[in-house]
C-alpha cells in the first residue's frame, strides 16, 4: 500500500507524469518507471518528514544530488581536497552536502587500476560521486554509486580495473515486485549492469561523498587504493561478476521451465480437491445406500425404539413397587392407617410421675 500511495505521490508531484496519467492514463506513466525520485534539499520539513516515514517502513525512495550542488561544481565554486592514495579519510558530512577529493595517479598506477570505496559504520545512506573535469575547471557528474547495506555497515565503490565490471541496480518497478515476489526474484539480476567507465588516465581525478541521510549527518571512512598489490582480487572479482553474468541468462530460461511447472502443480493441486471432494461424496452416498436394506421404515424404527425406552422405564418402576410390597408381606404388617399412627404417637408420649426427692 505504502508503494502505491508513493507511486501516486510521485505522479501527483511531477508536472510531465501528472500530463502523461491525464492523457495516456496509467500504463503511459507506468513505462518510464514507478521509483520516486526526490531532491531532499529542495523539500519543506513536513514533506522531508513523510520521505522519512516511508523510507523507514520499506518503501524504496531514490533520491537525487541536490541541484544547487551540482550547480555549484559545474562553475567550480566548490572546495577540493587532495588526498594521497592508500591514506583513509575520516569525516562526517552534512545532510545533502558533499565533501570532494582529488588524488593523482601516474601512468603505471592507473594501468594497475584503482579502486575507490567509502564506508559508513552507523550504516548511514550516502552517494559516491565521480567527476570529470571541465574546460573551464568545473566538475561534471559523470558517475554515481548509492549506498547498499553490506552486513552491518552502509558501502559504496568504484573499479576501475581495466575490464568490464559491472553493477547491480535494484529493481525500477517496486510496486509489481511487491505484488509479484516470484517475478521479482526472475528479475534480481535485471539491474546487473556493466559499469560506463572501466579504466581511467593518469593525471587529477576527483570524487565526492554526499550525505543523503533526511535528518542526521553522515560518518564515513573513504579510501582511494591502487590495484597494483591485488592481482588476486582483480581476478577473483572477473570470475565471480562472470558467472553472476551467466546466472542472469539462466535465469531466463529457467523462468519459462518454472512457470510451466508451476502451472501444472496448481492445476494438480485443483484436481487433488476436487477428487477428494468426489470420494468424499461417493462414500457418503453408499453409507446411505447401506442404510436402506432394512424392513422397517424410517419412522416405525424411530418410534418403536421410543416405545422400548418408555416400557423399559415402566418394567423397573413395576419391579422396584413389587419389592416392597412382598416385603410388607414378609413383615406381616399392612400399610397402617392413621388412627394407628395416632394411637403410637400416644404410646410413646406416657406421662411418667418421678419423684424428684428420691435418689434413683
């Protein structure tokens, strides 16, 4: 619900999708992607508040890098730092703010490649930027990496090795993925996707850590390396992206087997009910027939065990009153009648005079 109510957000609040729904309807707007996309630095508190909220409860927010940033860099109205490779940087920046770098490669440490990766501890969201460097020593936006969660920190990193590598973009259609989780696992490795720049040159290459958390600012660690020492990692990383690649063609194929098996289990499944259903009412339908080989009919046979019940009750009330009277005979006695229950009554009550003044 959450990502439908993002969703229409995301339309309502985009003047070229709002015209696309009016005219086209949902399908038209559903084509360019549900993710909402959001500059955090151009949002009042109350609707950075709601982002939050969203956000917290699993609803996947993309955001962008704020424009007056970006604008700031292209006119190099923007402060850099040189940085020495293999040396960590440890900072904390501001929410929608950034902090650039620059470091110089010669021409063998860019034929090794390099590597820049930057961290967070407190698994804060941040956004690795890449920069190409303009005529006029302004700074272009050329890469971005978001901030995955890897373990139990926050990360974000570039190769650039010298062959492909490739990234992995989660998937643009949150809503159908929430709605569809089968189709969404077929689709997991849609976003791996090679990288656009695999190799650089030698000379001044600058990055930049954004902070893109909605309140708090950001702690990170940033370090800039040359591949020169890590011919083992290089490979390994070829070899495994290599078969995540061949994992992403099989995928496909095994989708099709998939379904067509799914397919037949639920079909399966309706017929194990029905034929249940079918038993069910088969040996229902001969216990009633079994119940028909009889001479008695339905209501003698209800009322004749009626009248067995009664005389069984009459027969041991006539037992119980035959009992006592054979007992009566036995004592000689007869019922008594009421003057002779007078006459004891008076039997027991004689009056006997005791003198009082004589010891008994």
């Amino acid at each position: 619900m959450f990502n439908e109510i993002t969703f229409s957000y995301n339309i309502l609040s985009d003047p070229d999708k709002r015209h696309q729904y009016d005219t086209a309807g949902f399908e038209a707007v559903d084509k360019e992607g549900q993710d909402l996309e959001l500059d955090l630095s151009s949002l009042g508190a109350m609707n950075t508040m709601f982002a939050a909220i969203f956000s917290k409860l699993g609803v996947p927010i993309k955001t962008t890098v704020s424009a007056i940033l970006l604008e700031e860099a292209l006119h190099g109205a923007v402060t850099v730092e040189p940085i020495a490779l293999g040396q960590p940087v440890v900072r904390k920046v501001e929410k929608q703010c950034a902090h650039f770098y620059s470091v110089k490669i010669t021409e063998q440490e860019a034929q090794a490649g390099l590597v820049c990766r930057v961290q967070s501890s407190d698994k804060s969201k941040f956004k690795l930027l890449y920069f190409d460097l303009e005529e006029n020593g302004g700074l272009n936006l050329a890469l971005q990496e978001d901030s995955a969660k890897t373990g139990k920190v926050t990360s974000a990193g570039m190769y650039f090795l010298g062959f492909p590598v490739y990234r992995l973009d989660r998937p643009s259609n949150s809503v159908a993925s929430a709605k569809d989780p089968d189709s969404a696992f077929f689709k997991k490795l849609d976003g791996f996707q090679p990288c656009e720049i695999n190799e650089i040159k030698a000379g001044v290459h600058t990055f930049a850590v954004y902070g893109d958390n909605f309140f708090k600012s950001v702690s990170y660690t940033m370090e800039v390396i040359c591949t020169a020492a890590f011919a083992e990692q290089k490979e390994s990383l070829r070899e495994v992206e290599g078969q995540i690649l061949s994992k992403r063609f099989e995928l496909s194929k095994f989708e099709s087997e998939y379904k067509e098996v799914l397919a037949q289990f639920t079909e399966m499944t309706s017929r194990y009910a029905q034929e249940m259903q079918e038993i069910d009412d088969l040996l229902k339908q001969r216990n009633e027939i079994h119940a028909l080989y009889t001479t008695i009919p339905p209501t003698k046979r209800s009322s004749s065990s009626g009248h067995r019940i009664k005389r069984r009750g009459v027969s041991k009330q006539s037992k119980e009153d035959g009992g006592v009277s054979q007992q009566s005979k036995e004592d000689g006695h007869q019922k008594p009648s009421s003057g002779d229950r007078v006459k004891k009554k008076k039997w027991f009550n004689i009056h006997v005079k005791v003198d009082k003044r004589k010891p008994c």
